[in-house]
C-alpha cells in the first residue's frame, strides 16, 4: 500500500541527508503501477507528468548543446511566444571543439547548467557526440569533429560543467547517428572494430569518467535494430559493459514498438506522435504488465533510473538557484568563439589588420549580417542578442575607418550586387568577405544533409572578383562543416574559420581580425580538397542503399584515412595559425611504471618566439609499428593547450595510458595493447610533425570489455 504524504511519518525520499539509493528506495516502494509507468514518457512535447499524491513534480526537458531552447506550448510543437526566455548563446560544437580548451569545455557546461537552473529545466539534451563521418552530415556543426579521443576530452568536460550545476546533462545520439539522409529508418552496418574504436568512445568516456546523468537513443538502426530498441547498445554494452546507471530518453518520435522498448533498455519515451496516454511505455505499457506479458523487475529498474535523475537533479529538494543571461556567461560565450576560431591561411603576415596603416575597409557578403543563432533544427537558441560580423567590426573599428558593407551575392540577389561589392573592394584599403554556409534546408541543419562541400549562391565567383579588384582580401568563413575553396584560395592572402560563434561571435571575429585576441583555435576535422578524397565517399559508402548504409572505410575515418592513404588534404586535422611562433624542444619520453597509472609520459619543451602572447595546442599521435591488426597510420592520444607569453618557455608532460596503445580485438572481446615498438609523434597538427620517438611495450595486455562496477550518475555537492 503506497504511504500518502499527509501521514504523520515524513518520508525517508523527502530526506535529503539519506543516500541516494536509499531515497529512491523508499520512493519506488510507495508508487502505484500506474504511477511507475506515468513517469516513463512524456505529457507534453519536453515535459513528464508530475504525481501530486507523492509530491513528484512535473520534470521538465530541454533542447540543445548551445543553450536553453526557448519555451513551447504545452500540447503543441510550437513556440509559446513568451519573452521571459531568451537565453545565453554558445558557439556551436564544432566551435568549442576547435578550441582543444577541456577546461573551456567544463566552463561553457556550468554556464549551460546555471540557465537551465533559471530556466527550471532539469534535463539539457545535450552535448552531441556523434563522429563526423562525411563532411556533408547536417548535423556536423552540433558534434565535436572526426576524432573519438577529442570528442571524449572536450564533451567530458561540458558534461562535468552541466552537472555540477544539479541539472543532467544527456549525451546523445546513441550511437553511429552520423547523416541525415533517411535518419528516421537507415540501417548502420559496420564491423565491431569500427564500433568500438570511433563511435562509442565518447560515449564511454560520458559514462564512466563523466557519470553522465541520461543517454539519448538515436533515430537510425544499428544491425537492424532502432537504436531506441537496440538491445546491444543499450543493455550489453551501455548498462551491462559500462555499468550506466542513468536514464536511457529516445530522440523524439524514436521508439517504434512496445516490446523492443520495454525489453532492449528505453527508460523514457519522448516525442511520438498521438496522444500522450498511447506512448509504447504508457497505456500499452501498462496494459502488457497487468497481463503478464512483462516483468514487474524491468518496470522497476526503468523507475529507479528516473528516479536517480530526479533526485540527482533536486526534484525533492533546494537545488541551486541558477542564473540568466549575466555578464560573466556573455563572456564565457565571447572566449569560446575567441578561442574556437582556426586561423587557416595568413600570407604575408596580413593579419592581425593594423588599423594605423589603413583608412578605409570593405565587408561584403550576406553571412556578415546573418543571424545564425536561431536556426539549424533543435538546437536554437532565443539568445538575447547576437552580434553579426559586420556589427562586431563597427563595434570594434567604426569609429576610427570608413567602414561600408555590400552584400555581394546571395539568396534572389541581383547580379548588380556583385558588381557593387566588386566597385567598394576597389576603393578601400583592405576588404573582409565574410563568406560561408548557414541553417537553411541542404546546408548546417538537422533532417537533411549537404549536396556538396561547395560553397552556396555565387559565393565563390565573388571572393575570387573582390580579390581581383584588392589584394588585401581576408576571408571570413561561417560554417560548421567543410567547404571547398577553389577557385579563390591560392590567391586570397588570409582565411579565418569562424564557425558559427553564438551571440558574441561577431565581436569575437573583430578581435581576432584587430589582433586583441591571438587564434589558437585548431581543426578538429579534415577539411579535404574534393568530397571524394572523404573515405566514405571515395568508396561509395554514403548515403547507402536499399534502406541501410554499410562503413566500408572501418576505421579509416577523417585523418585516419587521409594519413593512411597519404592524400593531401585542403587542411589536414589539427591545423590552425598563430599570430606569434612556437618552437618545440627538448623531447624524451618518460617509460612509467604503468600497472595503475600511465605507462608512459611525453614531455617536451614549447616556446613562444614571437612577438605576441598566445596559446599553442600540442598534439601528441600514436602509430603502432606492426600491429596484428590492421591500424591507421596514426591516431591522436593525447594533446594540451598552452598559454604563452612572447619569450616565455614551458614544460609539458603528456601522460598515455595502456589505452593509448590498444585497439579492439573482436575475437578476444577486449582491448589488447600488443607487445611491440611503437613510435610516438608530437606536431602542432596531424600533418604538422615537430618530433618522432620509439617506444616498446615488454609485455602484451588484454582488458576485457566486461561489465564494470556500478556508475553513480554525478551531481552537485550540498551548498
């Protein structure tokens, strides 16, 4: 018999210096069966149902990585047109991987944490994990780029900065969510090497280092299963290998049958069309557990996981207050944008642009008036403001040059525009075509992928006339994917990639064009010459056919590829300009002794020998001599970003676990790190290599991809 809350007695679950598990104990005991199943799907498009008899409120949902989405109506999904909900804009994802700051990654998600604290939001449906495969995925500019290390390292850090906060932090899309193109049905076929080695990483380090709170499933099939309802994903790999102790939430409208959700690991369904009460997990939930038909053991374990996401995110108790829109989060947005943008080409040393030595400036093209913030599918952002390029260089220099803008070219232009942008290049001292993509539908969006890596709407013709008509022409791209760059490149003397940089991006593009902040931003994805020199595409292995896709590439993804094929690329992984030079010295690689900690340590010297402050990111590669099986030439392990001011040197020690030199073994099941000679490399880029070392393993070692411990999902401390 359930314990009303009016009795005498308070309840243990009401305690907040009881133990977790103990609450949630005590809670799970007193709940009908109708209230289990309520609190496992929706009551409105981002909210479940509260239970008033238990004093379990209403929790509430929310899109994206980038900040809290604004409010939608309660039974519809559409903005509620309310204007208490503009938020702090983030750069997008790509942006903060760009940046290699892992502790940047933990600031942006305690910031993201603290407006969904104001915003009364208990789960943020994000970061977004999944590996750029092609370049033309619409979703490429919500991930982290190409590499499972980096993706790791930086979405670690966001998710530890979310749920320091008392909010859960969701990682998603679970997993190989990696096109668009018939997201909703394509069946993913890949070997297990692949699986492990690229597209779950992120996903492990989530859950066991992060302790992440909730898990989305993905829309696409793996083997023929719905990720939602995938019974090796969810309950061999996520809760049984690595011990998840959270919720697993399916995409919106991601689950597909009663059954494969209640038995192949979904804790809570979201988003499927109809009414609320005909969810997989509601009414035909509830009726297949009066008859029979499934284990009261499984309802209780899907109720224990929503209820250590509710506790852990105070749903009984005073959590943090949290905090809106300050002047400290607008600042974390301007140095992720800071810090995110790649310097990609700077001849003749043309920037940073001295503006003693100029009197007049041309910005021409649509993206420097854009406003990008609001598109792009589920992760929009109602920011509070968002500063365009053009307004970002008229905050910053308007007052001192004669500043004029053209558009140029774009959607429905007139072909008199380009002439125009063409004639007010001409006559001023320098010109910035601020160049790229944007949200619309084939571009950087969610439900459709890209047609080609070309740049849109003449865009091309126009950079390449404006650097006819000035040789001082700087090339500022807005994008979170590659694009190619003929026939223009080899001319324009600069080119910086700005991303798309939330709502301080425009005043973040001026300062690095004006030379207040030095780029140390660096690729985290290949940007490659041709989209068929991209493996996926070079093997006809995109968009697939008959209804599933197959990664004929294995493990070949990104620089992998590129490095093992030995193709040149347009910009090579890891690649980004100074305005200031390091020097690298004094290598040796420290052999640890290893059983508990790393089994090596790089360390060398980086020295700044320009004349500016700035950050380097050291990278350090991995290449197995001779492997048993086969393995990419090289692949990162480790990298740190380092602050430098002109003359100053620093030691750095990059330490590399067994993990560092493993790879999966299917037919052993398990991480083997082989008996062998490796050689390690440190560049500034993957193709950038400053310093190559040997290093031997004596012995061969076997971890076995076995279930772990239990995880504790994370959350704040008391205050």
């Amino acid at each position: 018999m359930p314990f009303p809350l009016e009795a005498d007695e308070r309840p243990l679950y009401l305690d907040a210096s009881q133990p977790r598990e103990a609450r949630v104990e005590d809670l799970l005991r007193r709940m009908t069966l109708e209230e289990k199943v309520a609190i496992l799907h929706g009551d409105s498009p981002f909210s479940t149902p509260a239970i008033a008899r238990l004093g379990i409120p209403r929790r509430w949902l929310s899109d994206g990585p980038h900040g809290v989405r604004e409010e939608f109506a309660p039974d519809r999904w559409e903005p509620a047109g309310h204007t208490d909900d503009f938020v702090t804009c983030m750069p997008a994802g790509i942006a903060l991987a760009a940046t290699w700051n892992r502790a940047l990654a933990q600031t942006e998600g305690q910031v993201i944490g603290q407006e969904a604290r104001a915003r009364g939001k208990q789960i943020m449906l994000g970061p977004g994990m999944n590996i750029q495969r092609t370049p033309l995925c619409g979703r490429n500019f919500e991930y982290m780029g190409e590499d499972p290390f980096l993706t790791s390292r930086m979405a670690v850090g966001y998710i530890r900065g979310v749920q320091s906060q008392g909010v859960a932090s969701c990682a998603k899309h679970f997993a190989v969510n990696n096109q668009e193109w018939d997201r909703l049905s394509i069946n993913v076929e890949l070997d297990e090497r692949a699986l492990r080695e690229l597209y779950l990483p992120a996903f492990e380090a989530a859950v066991r280092e992060a302790g992440v709170l909730t898990v989305m499933g993905a829309y696409n099939k793996m083997r023929g299963q719905f990720c939602c309802e995938n019974d090796y994903l969810l309950n061999v790999i996520l809760k049984g290998q690595w011990g998840f102790q959270g919720l697993v939430v399916s995409d919106w409208g991601g689950a597909h049958d009663t059954a494969g959700c209640v038995l192949h690991g979904l804790d809570l369904e979201m988003g499927t069309e109809g009414n609320y009460d005909q969810y997989y997990l509601a009414r035909p939930y509830l009726d297949g557990l009066r008859k029979g038909v499934y284990p009261i053991a499984g309802l209780d374990d899907k109720v224990r996981r929503n209820l250590r996401v509710m506790f852990a995110t105070y749903a009984f108790d005073a959590g943090p207050p949290g905090s809106l829109n300050t002047a400290e989060h607008q600042a974390v947005s301007r140095q992720v944008a800071e810090e995110g943008i790649v310097l990609l080409k700077n001849d003749r040393h043309i920037l940073p642009l001295d503006v003693s030595a100029i009197k007049s400036l041309a910005v021409i093209g649509e993206n420097a008036l854009a406003l990008q913030a609001h598109g792009g599918g589920s992760s929009t952002v109602k920011a509070l403001y968002e500063i365009t390029p053009l307004a970002g260089i008229i905050n910053r220099v308007g007052d001192r040059l004669n500043v004029t803008y053209s558009k140029g070219c774009g959607q429905n232009a007139g072909p008199g525009l380009l002439d125009q942008a063409v004639r007010a290049a001409r006559e001023a001292d320098a010109a910035i075509v601020v160049a790229g993509l944007g949200h619309g539908r084939y571009f950087d969006t969610e439900e459709t992928d890209r047609k080609d890596l070309k740049l849109p709407c003449g865009q091309d013709e126009l950079i390449a006339r404006v650097r006819a008509a000035n040789a001082n022409t700087i090339v500022v791209l807005v994008a979170g994917s590659p694009v190619t760059m003929d026939p223009w490149l080899a001319d324009v003397p600069a080119v910086a990639l700005s991303w798309y940089s939330g709502m301080e991006g425009g005043n973040a593009i001026a300062r690095v064009l004006f030379g207040d902040v030095n780029p140390s931003g660096k690729l985290p994805c290949t940007f490659p010459k041709r989209l068929e020199d991209s493996p996926a595409h070079a093997l006809g292995a995109y968009p697939g056919a008959n209804g599933t896709v197959r990664y004929e590439e294995g493990l070949l993804v990104g620089y992998r590829y590129f490095d093992t094929k030995d193709i040149e690329p347009l910009f090579p992984f890891g690649h980004g300009l100074s305005y200031t030079r390091f020097d690298y010295s004094n290598f040796k690689i420290i052999k640890n002794g290893g059983s508990t900690g790393p089994l090596a340590t790089v360390q060398f010297d980086i020295a700044n020998t320009g004349g500016r402050t700035g950050a380097e990111v050291a990278q350090v590669y991995v290449h197995q001599i001779q492997p048993t099986l086969p393995r990419p030439f090289k692949e990162l392990k480790g990298f740190v970003k380092v602050m430098l001011a002109a003359d100053e040197k620093q030691t750095v020690s990059i330490p590399l676990d067994e993990a560092a030199f493993s790879y999966y073994d299917p037919e052993k099941g398990g991480w083997l790190a082989e008996k062998g000679d490796f050689e390690i490399l440190v560049g500034a880029s993957s193709r950038d290599i400053r310093w190559r070392g040997d290093f031997a393993l004596n012995q061969t070692s076997l971890k076995k991809a076995a279930a772990s411990a239990p995880v504790t999902p994370r959350t704040i401390p008391k205050k």
